[in-house]
C-alpha cells in the first residue's frame, strides 16, 4: 500500500474520531484516566494468567477469570 493511503486512513481516522479523543477533559469530575494504560496492563497481567494455564478446561478458566477480577476490582 502506497504510503498516500495511510496518510489518507490516518487523516480519516483522526476526522471521524476528534470528537472523542479527549473525552475525559470534558468530564475531569469522574476521574477518567487520559490514557487507557491501566486497562492495558490489567488485561496483559489477565492474558499471562490464562497463557500459563492453557490446559485447563473453560469451566475451569472461567473460574479463573472470575477469581482474579474479584481480587482486583
């Protein structure tokens, strides 16, 4: 793909999205986050978890996965 067309995506991307790509100063009373770094970490900590335990059964990893958010949130 010719690097014209990721500009051109790029543009689109940022034109369709602006509105919503600082969300958060315009509600700073609810303590939303400017980044989604926490999240990301939680899920990456979460997909390690499930990684290590591959052989489990899903009824098994449904426990898991429901124990450690219990634990975090």
């Amino acid at each position: 793909m010719p690097v014209d067309k990721y500009i051109f995506k790029g543009r689109l991307s940022i034109k369709r999205n602006m509105s919503l790509l600082w969300t958060f100063y315009d509600h700073l009373e609810t303590g939303l986050p400017s980044t989604n770094n926490a999240l990301e970490g939680f899920f990456s900590d979460l997909k390690t978890k499930v990684r290590v335990h591959s052989g489990i059964s899903k009824g098994h990893r449904k426990k898991l996965l429901g124990e450690y958010i219990r634990q975090h949130y």
